[in-house]
C-alpha cells in the first residue's frame, strides 16, 4: 500500500494557465517515456475542473471557452495519443427550478468526457447511512433518445431506424423531424423522395461514424471537430460560415471559436 501510495504524484493549479503548463509539461514527458524504457503513467486525475474553469465562463470574459477548448484538447491528446486514462471531476449543483442534481459546469462542458459517473449519496439510516451509489451514464456523442420504435405523438429520431428500409416507411413529417433534430437544412426538398434522400445520406453518416470507432489516422485529424476532436467536421455556423465543428457540437455553440461571432444556428452539411 506504501509503496502503491509513493507512485502518486500530486500537481497544485489553481487557474487554467497553470493547468494547461502542467498537462503540457506531463505530455512531454510521458511521450518520453513511451519511446524509452522506464515505466509509464497510466492515469492523471483532474480535481476539481469546475475550480478553473467556471471563473472564465460567462459574463464579457469571451476568452473562457476557447481556453476551456483548449484545456480539453490537452486532456483528449493525453487518453487518445498516449493511452491514459483521464477522470476528471465536475462539481454538482442543483437547478433552482426542478432541484434536480446537475454538474456545475452544465452543457459547457458536457462534450468533453466520454463516460460520466455520478456519485450520489444513499439516504436512510442505518446500513445503508454513509452509503454512496455510482450511476454510469451513456457517452453525451450518443444519441439522447433511448425509446424503441416509432411512438405516436412523439417525435421521431435518427436512433429509431434500425436499417435503410426503415426509411421507405417514415411519412414525410417524420423525414422532416428527424431532419430538424439534426440540423439538416431540407428547404427547397418539394418531394418526399428528396426528403428520404438526406436522411438516407445521414444514416449512413452516422453508422460511417459508428464504424470508425474513435480510430482516425493522423493525416485526417485536420478534419476533426475542433471542440471534440473525435468526430468530422460536418456542420457550417451561421452567420460566419466557418466549419470548425461536428453538429452535435455545433449546436451548443453560443458563439464562433474563431472569429466569435454570435451563432444563429447550426446546419448539417454533407461531403461529397
């Protein structure tokens, strides 16, 4: 156990700048390490992230998320280049409105992690007092809706199709609610066969995108999301016109990252 203890390392950053030296520094070092042959790092626990990056977030300080970009862009080189694992801790507050649990940093930051574990308190007394359960909740890049099939009254969704002929059966409001949900543009789409063709081309995207696995050879990296890192750039941000996103991202965008121009909307767009 000592000895296990001695192995730990701990780093105090108490604003991002100092957080984004350290990771950089920890980057070199361990790229060092995999080339060499002494041991190397396999975890790097960030506590808390909400302490440096919630200070920067909101009211006229419009350098925050792009150094919150930035800040995830290290932590990601790290679990995807080098083979770490990354946990990080987000704050919980509760919404003033519903009282429900919710991370402090919110949508801000909601792209960023893979998997996210919520840790919450059991209540009663006794055995159970002091009692913690850990909730494993889905990846934020896969899908929001978790109902099966098509229910009337409810609006229908790209992770309801299980194959291309599903497809053939949507009516034409379904074709243009599974395209609104996803930010593609279908005006100008007279036919219903036109419809079907943009949601045919997006369900291939999507399964293209499953099949890919997170595996992106280096040279295609300049077609990444720039806020995720780990899906195409396939959205265009209105009024500015820059593609520097995935949609999903896209979507959460308040303003451009590179020229910070207030974003009306974001569309889906396909490539050729």
């Amino acid at each position: 156990m000592a000895e296990a203890l001695q192995r730990i390392q701990v780093v105090h950053a108490f604003d991002i700048f100092q957080m984004l030296d350290v990771l950089q520094e920890l980057r070199g070092t361990v790229a060092q390490q995999v080339t060499g042959s002494s041991g190397t790092m396999k975890v790097v626990v960030v506590d808390s992230v909400t302490a440096v990056v919630s200070p920067l977030l909101g009211g006229q300080q419009r350098e925050g998320l792009a150094l919150m970009m930035q800040l995830a862009r290290e932590l990601k080189t790290l679990a995807r280049d080098l083979g770490m694992a990354v946990v990080v801790t987000n704050h919980i507050t509760r919404d003033r409105d519903s009282g429900r649990l919710k991370p402090a940093l919110g949508r801000s930051w909601s792209f960023v992690p893979s998997t996210r574990i919520l840790l919450d308190t059991i209540e009663g007394a006794g055995a159970s007092a002091g009692r913690r359960m850990a909730c494993l909740t889905k990846s934020p890049r896969q899908s929001i809706d978790s109902e099966d099939s098509f229910v009337p009254g409810r609006r229908a969704s790209l992770s309801d199709l299980t194959d291309l002929e599903d497809i053939e059966g949507l009516t034409v409001r379904q074709l243009k609610e599974i395209l609104a949900r996803n930010f593609v543009n279908y005006k100008g789409c007279c036919e219903k066969w036109e419809l079907m063709e943009r949601v045919t081309r997006l369900y291939k995207d999507q399964k293209g995108l499953q099949h890919l696995g997170g595996a992106v050879p280096s040279g295609l990296e300049e077609n990444l999301c720039k806020i995720c890192m780990d899906s195409p750039i396939d959205c265009v941000l209105l009024e500015c016109g820059h593609m520097v996103t995935c949609t999903k991202c896209g979507k959460r965008m308040n303003e451009c990252p590179i020229c910070r121009q207030y974003v009306i909307r974001a569309v889906h767009v396909f490539r050729s």
